[in-house]
C-alpha cells in the first residue's frame, strides 16, 4: 500500500508519511470493522440529507447511494480487503467507494466529521446489542419459568452463610434468579433509550456552516432526536460505560448462579445432574464430571469487570472534545456483548437440560433444624412471647435435639415441655420441613 494512499484521506499538511510503529497504533480496522452496516447506513442516511437540503446534487447522491449499496454487499460477501493504511472502517468504506464511482464519493464527508461519524456508528451498534441482549435475557428467562413451576413444591433448604437456614422450595429459589435477570433486561433496555440520540451534525465538535437537518438524519436512522450540545455528541461515551455496566452485572448474576450449579453438582450435595452436553471430563481421572461450562461462566465475569474498569479509565481524565484515546473504547464494548451473550445461552442450555434430585434436596433441608425459625414464630403467635424469649427457647430445644441426634419433630412433647412448660403438641405441625 502506498503512502499517497495512506495519507489521501488527511494528509494535505503532511510531508512525511506515518511511521510503521504510528500506522499500527493508529489504526482501528482490526476492531472497528465490526461497524461497517453502521457505518454504511450512517452514511447513506448522510447522503440523503445533504441531497435533501440541496448540499449535493441528486446526482451525487444517486452514484454515492448505489456505491455504498456496492461496497456493503462486497463486505458481506467478504470481497472487500481492509487495509491498516486507512486506519478505520470509515476510511476504508470511503476509500472504496471513491474505486466505484469517482469523484462524487469526496462529497459524501461534507458537513461531518469522523468524529460525528464513529459516535454515530458506535451508539447504532450499543442500541442492536442492546435489543439482542434483551431477547436472549428473555429466552433465558424462559426457561426459569419453566423449572420454577416444575419445581414449585420440591423443598430444598434456603441458605445464609452457606449454611441451612430455612427450608424453602427450589423453584422459590431460582425465583430469585429471575428476579436478578428481569433487573438486567432493565438496565440494558435504559442504557438502550438513553443511547438513542444522534450526534450526526456535530462535525468535529463544533457544528457546522452548511445548512443541515440533523433531525432529518436521526429520523432516518431511528434515533429518538439529535443530541443537543455538539461537543457532548462526539465526546460522550457515558452510554458505552453504561453498557459495559450493565453486561458486568448481568454476569455477575448469572456467576452467582453458576456458583450455585458447581456447588450443587458435587457428590456431597447431589441437588444437579448437568447433562454430558454441558460438562466435561478429566484427562486422568476418569470418574470425573466437571461442571465447566459453570465455571467458564463464572471465570469469565472477571473479563465483563475489567472491560468496565479498562473503560472508565480511559475515559476518566479526558478533555472536550473529542481524544484519541477514545478509540479504546469499542473492544471492550464488543468483547462484553459477545462474552455475556455466550454466558447466557450456555447458561440457559445448562438449566434446560438439567435434571434436579428433589428427594435429596428434601433429605438436605431436613438436617441442620431448618425449621427452627418456624419454632420460635410459633412460640410468639401461639404463646405471645416476645421474640427475644422465643428465640432463646428454640436456642436451647435445637441443642436438646443435637445432644440427642434427632430431628426437631423427633423430639418428644415432655422434652420440649421441659424447656417451656406452654408447649402444646400444636408445636409439631411447625416442626417437620413439609
């Protein structure tokens, strides 16, 4: 590639080319060629303004629509070679264009900047991601609500501190996961409306002379309006952050649950059977079962943070408008969208095809005087003594029962009389799990 061609798009005022060390660290088309439908429909959306508002002719706009429509088909079908020399996805769609059809491809960029075209093409593909995140959360979603009403009467025990608490049933507890899911399709949804305006027009940072209709454009391309202040238009990527957010805490959810699935997977516990498809062996051991499609899910909730992290530290001390560093900013963006869309459909294809021991959940919640709780509530409905008094009561009918190696329903009534004297045999339907 010459420099002449390195160098056509800005390089009126340069008289030596770019090192090859600067042309590497320049360039973003290894990355950002993630953007080309963006780019292109951005792009043709831009053309059909500037046709509009009689910036150029209809001729120009004609050659530069079918061009485009050319180029896009090229990428699709993997004709069209991008080249670091150009730098950007822009770049190497203008510079193709320009092969097509000559010179009207120069007056597509009249009136915007690069820096308006990438915050453009940038907050298109933050909203597709958005809308697909949201319908595989849903499908996802699904299938909870398909195991919590299977399970809605197989009792488990409830935990705190990892340690038996309450009895409570399974699909009580995967409940809790949908509700955590239901929050994420929220937040992914707001980051999607906020993300909805159109920076197209704010050129460089500061506008532009020519007589442009910047609600023409975002109409065009399905934002909600144009953003208001220019500078903010190609310097904000709050909406990236935003997104980034939301993809950690997703995962931070679904590492919870996976967490959960590795632990219940284990001998000790026997709660899960994870089907073959969703698990796999050792290289020495060959008895071995290993949840690894939980734990990859798990693992990869440290790469959802530090794409977080890595993208609120570039941004942190940055200047108006518009910097370099900010072109850090997309491989992270891709990386979580792609990263917790796997996470989450191998954590639907995990549960789907799971199959749960429910009578070995009823034996776990019977150990460890899960229903101890419901013992002391039933000393202050049934006795009306305070809280206080009744927690210490069943304090001390709890160690009867673990001095004796029984359960709390096998406890007699003159045992627990010996405790309080108030007790009457209404105490046993309290006392066992179901």
């Amino acid at each position: 590639m010459s420099n002449a061609k390195s160098n056509q798009m800005w390089g009126g005022r340069f008289e030596e080319k770019p090192s090859n060390i600067m042309e590497q660290i320049n360039a973003s088309i290894g990355v950002d060629q993630r953007l080309w439908r963006q780019d292109i429909t951005g792009s043709k959306a831009h053309a059909a303004m500037l046709a509009k508002q009689g910036i150029i002719t209809k001729e120009d706009e004609k050659a530069i629509q079918e061009g485009l429509d050319q180029v896009a088909q090229e990428i699709q079908n993997g004709e069209l070679e991008f080249t670091a020399a150009l730098e950007d996805i822009h770049m190497n769609v203008e510079s193709r264009l320009k092969e097509i059809i000559g010179e009207a491809a120069g007056r597509l960029h009249t009136g915007r900047s690069r820096n308006d075209q990438v915050a453009t093409d940038f907050r298109m593909w933050v909203r597709d991601a958005c809308t697909d995140l949201a319908g595989v959360i849903d499908t996802f979603t699904a299938t909870l609500d398909r195991l919590i009403e299977k399970h809605a009467d197989d009792v488990m025990p409830g935990f705190t501190h990892l340690q038996a608490a309450q009895p409570v049933t399974l699909g009580k507890h995967l409940l809790a996961y949908k509700e955590m899911m239901s929050r994420d399709k929220g937040r992914i949804l707001d980051c999607r409306a906020r993300v909805n305006e159109c920076p197209l027009g704010a050129a460089a940072l500061a506008g532009t002379p020519y007589p442009i209709d910047r609600k023409f454009t975002a109409k065009q391309l399905g934002f909600d309006r144009p953003m208001p202040s220019t500078l903010d238009a190609v310097s904000a990527r709050d909406f990236a952050n935003e997104f980034l957010f939301a993809c950690a805490q997703c995962g931070l959810h679904l590492s919870r649950l996976a967490e959960e699935i590795i632990i219940w997977a284990t001998p000790q516990f026997g709660y899960i059977n994870l089907s073959d498809a969703w698990s796999t062996g050792s290289s020495i051991m060959p008895q071995k079962k290993n949840p690894d499609a939980a734990e990859l899910v798990r693992g990869k909730t440290g790469r959802l943070n530090g794409n977080l992290v890595q993208m609120m530290t570039v941004m942190k001390g940055l200047p108006l408008a518009y910097n370099k560093d900010m072109q850090e900013d997309k491989e992270s963006t891709f990386d979580s969208f792609d990263t917790l869309r796997l996470c989450l459909e191998a954590m639907n294809g995990m549960l789907d095809s799971a199959k749960f021991n429910a009578p070995r959940m009823l034996e776990s919640a019977e150990l460890g005087f899960t229903t101890a709780t419901a013992l002391a509530d039933w000393l202050v409905m049934e006795l009306n003594l305070p809280f206080r008094e009744a927690h210490h009561v069943t304090g001390a009918i709890v160690k009867m029962a673990e001095d004796k190696g029984c359960k709390l329903d096998e406890l007699a009534l003159s045992d627990m009389q010996a405790v309080n004297n108030a007790i009457t045999d209404d105490i046993f339907r309290v006392l066992s799990v179901k």
